[in-house]
C-alpha cells in the first residue's frame, strides 16, 4: 500500500517525442526516489512502495468538476508536469490562460496539494508577455502547491518576475546545500512566497540514473557520431530567424563532417520535423533517419538510442535534455531562450550555437556584427548568394562547435556526468521536501544521513517496468490521439461549419448591403419620379391652361374668321354694287360723253 497517491495531468502523445518520453520518467521518479529517503526504513520495497499513482488525465483537456471530485476522493496529492507548460498559444484557453486547462473555480475546488513538477517558461522569442488572466491563475496555483519546481534557472527569473514571488536555487554540492536545506526546511511550515519557487531539473536529464537497463551505459566520445533533430519553428520563423538560411547550414555542416569522418544519424522529434530530416537524407545520402515520433515507437527508444551517441545537435529543449540524462553532449542552435538556460544550468554555454547575425558572419566580419537577431525584413533582402554565405558560416560555426567538442570528449563527458549526478541528488532532495510537507509528521533523517540521500538502494525500474509503462502509454495515447483526431475533425468540421456560417453571414451582410442600396437607390428614384411627376403635373396643368387658352383662341379666330368671311360676303356685295353703279355711272358718263360729242359734232355740221 503505497504512502502517498498521486494524481498526474500528463500530456499523451505519441507525436511529440520529448512529450511522449517526458511524463512517464516523471511518473518513474517517483516510483524510484520515494519520499527521498525520509521513511529511513532501508528498505528497497517499502521505499519504492512509498509513492505511486492512481491514475491521469491530459492536461491540455478542460478539468471539470467531476474529475476534481474524483481527485479528493482518491488521491493525497496532484502532480502537473512537467514540461514546458507556461505558453499562451499552444492549447490556447481563457480559464487559466495557459497549457493546464483548468477554471479558477474547478483549481479551487481541489481539495488536495499540487506539486507543480519541473515546468519551463516556453514562450517562444518576440512573442507577447504572460497576460493578467495567467499571472492570476498561475498564482493561484502557487498558492494551492506544497512543491513549486521549475526547470530552469532562466525560468526560475522569469516567473518569480511574473509572479512576484521568490525562486530558490543553490548549486552548492548536495552534501553541503541540500543537507543543510532540509535542515531548515524540516523547521518550516506551509509553503510561503518567500521560498516558493525551487529549481528542479526536467527527470529526463536523469533518467540514466532511474532506469536499469541505462546504468553503466556510456556513449563513447571518442567516436565521430552525430545525431541531429532540426526544425525552425514558424513561431521562430516569426520572430525573425531565417529558416532557408538555418536549415541549410544544418544541411551543409552534416555534409561537411561527412567528409571528416562523422557517422550522421538524422532523429526527427515530431512530424513537423520529418520534411527538413528528408531534406538531409536527400541531401547527405550518407545520413540514416531514425525516426521518435508515431505510435510505432516507445517512450524508451530514444534513451535507447542516445545511449550509445556521443553527440547530438538540437533545436527543441528535449533535443538536449534526453541526450543529456544519458551521457550523450548536447549542442544547440540557440532558437529558444530555454536552450541557452539549460546550458547556462549544465555550466557549458558555449556547446549552443548562435543563429542571429553573428552566428552567420564570417570570423573577420563577426566583431561587426553585433548580437541582435535577424529580422524578417533582412532575411527577405538577402540575394542567393548572400544566403549560400551567410548559410556557409553558420555550418563552419557548427561544425567546429561540434570539433571542439569531441576534442575534449572525455573531460566534457565526465563534467556533465558529474553535473547529472548533481542533479540527481537536487531531485531526490526535492522529493524529501515535497514528503516532508505532505507528511509532515513522517520519521525524520536519520542522524548523519545527508538529506536527500536514500538510506536504503533504490529499486531503479527495470525492463519490465519499461514495457508495461509503454504498454499504459501506447493504450493510453490510442484512445487520445484517436480522440484528438476526432477532436480535430470535429474542430475542421466546426471551424468549416464556422466558415460556411461567416460566409453565409458575409452573403447576407453582402445581400443586405445591395438591399440597403437598392432600397436608398428605389427612394431615391421615387423621389426623383414624384419630383418628375409633380413636374409633370405642372405642365399638364400649364398645357390644360395653355389649351384652353388656345381653344379660347381658336374660338375667337374662329368667331373672326366667320366675322371676316362675313365681311368679306359683304364686302362683295357691296363690292358688287358698287361696280354696277360704277359702271352705270361710266355708262352714263360714256353716254352723256357721246350724246355731248354727237352734238357737237351736228353743232359743226350745222354751221
């Protein structure tokens, strides 16, 4: 019967390797450190008997209050993580404003302590600082959790800086810092803002020292083998890194070391990872792919893997990590703040490689240069050629970061190790914390034991344990990436549903719009045909007047035209007699004339 029972919110996968690798080894930590060695019993099966867990659910997926009633009925406490959880954009929600999906009000309806687990602060470069909805909601959790634990120093920072709380991080060797940290520990209460936030590695850069079949394995740094993960996010691509220019130099550093000798294995982590592993496969027929994302593969084959390759090249977190916990040397293209924080932590910066400017320029041009990153608008104004260059440097920076490297192999090798032990014991430690504040009454350290340092061997998980974890796991993520895909058909078939609605929507907008227009146009032209229609009246009026003028007169002409032929029968007439009398009077005048001229012509005969 075990101590404690736990509850974890996970992230089933099997697309993303270092998800799909991470949330079992943080299930196995605590199957292996138990309470830390608290229980001082020396006893291998009580101790590994001391911590399991009774059951998970994906944190990506909404709490309701269902599964919180079901947590305080079964479970002494709640594991969330690890991984990289503080980011806005992937699993974006409005309840917490983070990857844990989870209402205010659901958090606080959880009766049980929370150990937040070796989480990271995720947020890609140029993206928008943390908002007031997750500083609220993260702080709640905060305030709920017995255990705090961040994976990085860099996130330590940034979240005590968001958060306004207290991050505690001491690398002093176990045996001094971390026995006298219980100490002081066992003499505290509840968790307060003022030792709130701890350091706590991600347990994948332990999980040599957690699993059987990984103990005394060591890759060999003397051999030239490389493995290389690569992908420049869009969200980076966003930010200003130049894709064309960093996945080319990848391409031609591995044909660079090719020809001195390296072995070249390509490992994509994700799907999204398999077009630029393609690319150098095509590219570099030398290099073999070995794929770490499908439903085809364990949660186990990576370490499997890393085990026996002394180098990586990277550019996702677990890319470094994974490698590192078991002996391999990890070196980064500097893509993510959280690539610099864990070799800043491991105490070896110089293994991540630039990719602004100067990671781009030639060595006479580098002091030139300057540090900031390469912008979108630059990239866009560099020619072929300028590319090529720029390409062509970058790969000489990786190439000899990776000489340099295997050239001190061994003591390099030796200092992480020594690093990943240190880390261990931090883990164990941290595990003794989080017992003492779950079971603050338990038997203490026994005198002269360091804190942190089991009294008993721990039981490390074996073959067995391995195949039945992925067995869980491979059921488990079936039923959610069988989920998921429905989800995502769902989701298409509701954003086309969406899409179809806004379109139809727009139409209408569009058809209402053109009605609104006809409508205004139809006013418009009924004002415009009663303006003509009262103009219109107007002149019929005015024509009826000016017709009836005329009638008037056609009347009155017609009155004088009667009136004239009237005139004119007259006239006639008396035109008529007038030319009779006329001509009696000439008659009588031609008469008299002739009556005269006859007598006067007898008047001259006579005489």
């Amino acid at each position: 019967m075990p101590n404690l029972k736990l509850f974890h919110f996970d992230i089933p996968t099997w697309g993303n390797y270092g998800d799909k690798a991470l949330f079992p080894v943080v299930r196995d930590a605590f199957r292996v450190m138990g309470s830390g060695g608290l229980a001082g019993s020396g006893s291998a099966e009580q101790s590994v008997g001391e911590v399991d867990f009774t059951s998970a659910a994906a944190l990506r997926r909404e709490v309701d209050m269902a599964l919180v009633e079901r947590i305080n009925a079964r479970a002494d406490a709640v594991v969330i993580g690890g991984g990289g959880l503080f980011l806005q954009d992937t699993n974006p929600n409005r309840l917490s404003g983070w990857q844990w999906k989870i209402s205010a009000e659901a958090l606080a309806a959880i009766e049980v302590p929370l150990i937040v687990y070796a989480l990271g602060d995720n947020r890609f470069p140029g993206q928008p600082e943390f908002d007031e909805l997750m500083r609220t909601h993260v702080s709640q959790v905060l305030d709920q959790s017995v255990f705090f634990g961040l994976r990085n120093t860099g996130s330590i920072e940034t979240m005590t800086r968001f958060l306004g709380a207290d991050g505690s991080y001491d690398r002093r060797l176990p045996n001094q810092a971390l026995a006298a940290g219980l100490a002081s520990e066992s003499q505290v209460g509840p968790i307060s803002r003022s030792n709130a936030i701890r350091f706590h590695p991600c347990p994948t850069t332990i999980a040599g020292l957690l699993y059987e079949p990984l103990i005394d394995r060591r890759p060999d740094p003397s051999k030239k083998v490389l493995a290389i993960q690569m992908l420049v996010h869009p969200r980076q691509q966003a930010a200003g890194f130049d894709v064309e220019v960093i996945h080319r130099a990848t391409i031609n550093a591995a044909r660079m070391l090719v020809a001195r000798g390296w072995t070249i294995l390509s490992a994509p982590f994700h799907p999204d990872d398999a077009e630029v592993s393609a690319q150098l496969v095509a590219e570099v027929p030398e290099v073999k792919e070995v794929r770490l994302h499908g439903s085809d593969v364990g949660f186990f084959a990576g370490f499997d893997l890393f085990a026996s390759i002394p180098y990586v090249l990277g550019g996702r977190g677990h890319a470094q990590m994974i490698p590192f916990g078991v002996g391999s040397i990890p070196i980064s293209l500097d893509l993510h703040a959280k690539l610099g924080y864990f070799a800043e932590d491991i105490g070896h910066p110089e293994l991540v490689v630039p990719v602004g400017p100067e990671g781009m320029a030639s060595e006479s041009a580098t002091t030139e240069v300057g540090g900031a990153g390469i912008t979108g608008t630059d990239a866009a104004d560099c020619g072929p050629q300028d590319v090529a260059q720029r390409a062509h440097a970058l790969a000489q920076r990786i190439v000899d970061t990776i000489e340099q490297a295997h050239a001190q192999g061994n003591d390099l090798q030796d200092d992480l190790m020594s690093t990943r032990q240190d880390f261990h014991d931090i883990t164990r430690n941290n595990h003794a914390v989080i017992h003492h504040r779950l079971r603050p009454g338990s038997s203490p350290v026994a005198t002269g034991t360091a804190a942190g340092q089991s009294t008993g061997p721990e039981r490390l998980r074996t073959s067995a344990d391995i195949r039945a974890e992925e067995f869980h796991l491979t059921a488990v993520a079936e039923a959610e990436e069988f989920s998921a895909v429905q989800t995502r058909e769902l989701t298409k078939v509701h954003r086309e549903h969406k899409k179809k609605l806004e379109d139809v929507a727009t139409h209408s907008k569009a058809l209402e719009t053109e009605r609104e227009s006809l409508r205004t146009e139809l006013k418009h032209q009924e004002t415009q045909l009663e303006r003509q229609s009262a103009e219109l009246d107007a002149r019929t009026t005015e024509l009826a007047a000016q017709t009836a003028e005329r009638d008037r007169h056609a009347a009155t002409s017609a009155g004088l035209r009667k009136q004239l032929e009237e005139s004119e029968v007259r006239l006639k007439a008396v035109n008529d007699r007038t030319a009779t009398a006329e001509a009696k009077v000439l008659i009588d005048k031609t008469a008299h004339g002739v009556a005269w001229r006859a007598r006067r012509i007898r008047r001259a005969f006579k005489r």
